[in-house]
C-alpha cells in the first residue's frame, strides 16, 4: 500500500504565482526520488496542451503526467496555500490545494486515487485540508485505509 509522508506536504503556504506553486508541490516528489525534472516538464506541456483539466474540483489541482514522463516511483505531494491562487492567471480558477501524483504504473496508484476521490468528496475532510497546519493529520486524511 502506498502512504502519504508527511514530509511531502507543505501547508499553509503563502500565494505566489500558480507556476511556481506547482513545482514547489513537485519537488516535494522529486526529492524523494519520485519523480525527474523532466516529469514536471510534461506537466506543464499537458497543461498548455489540453487546458485546465487537471483542475479537478474546485479548488482543487491534481498535476500528473503519464509514467513514461519521468515517474520513478508512485506517491502524492501536496501543497496547500493561505489564499486563492488564480491557476493560469483566471481567476475564475481559484486554487488552494495543489497536488501532484506520480506513479510509475498504472495499478498502484489507483488506492491513492480512490482515497482522494472519497476526500474530495466529503467537506469536512476538504475543509480540514484547506485549514491544516498539522501534516500528520493530513497524511492520515490522505492515506488510503486498508480494505
């Protein structure tokens, strides 16, 4: 089973541009061998390519690129902000939570997947992860539960 590490999230963080806040969720992964340089490259090219579909509830980013891309490994990073980030500067995309998923496999990750769909859903957990200081708590929010 695939955990979230405390260590691969950042919270409460300022705003600042949604680019620069993207890598940062990043390289949260990449400094845990789970992602390249190059991964956050395809991210970026998915995004001028295709729009804003990796916007996937409100307030809500999921950046991913296919495993191919530079995925060495699979885990989830995110980083929340103290405020609205307007993601590719329209502000009627405002941001706060900005997460990147890598895996290197198209099975493992779908736990980690499932476990974010049922956060997403629920908006007292939502709520806890826009407002959390505490990054075990939000490790454990994000964890998928063993079945």
């Amino acid at each position: 089973m695939v955990t979230v590490d405390p260590s691969m999230l950042a919270l409460q963080t300022p705003p600042d541009d949604w680019r620069d806040l993207m890598r940062r969720s990043a390289a949260l992964l990449e400094q845990h061998q789970l992602i390249t340089p190059t991964y956050v490259d395809a991210v970026f090219a998915g995004l001028e390519r295709n729009g804003a579909y990796m916007l996937i509830a409100p307030g809500v980013l999921l950046a991913h690129a296919r495993p191919e891309e530079g995925a060495l490994g699979t885990g989830l990073s995110l980083l929340t902000t103290t405020e609205d980030v307007a993601l590719m500067d329209d502000p009627s995309m405002p941001i706060r939570l900005f997460f990147t998923l890598a895996a290197n496999d198209s099975q493992e990750h779908l736990a980690l997947l499932t476990a974010l769909a049922e956060t997403l859903m629920d908006s007292g957990l939502m709520n806890e992860l826009r407002e959390s200081e505490d990054p075990v708590r939000v490790a454990q929010i994000l964890t998928p539960s063993e079945s």
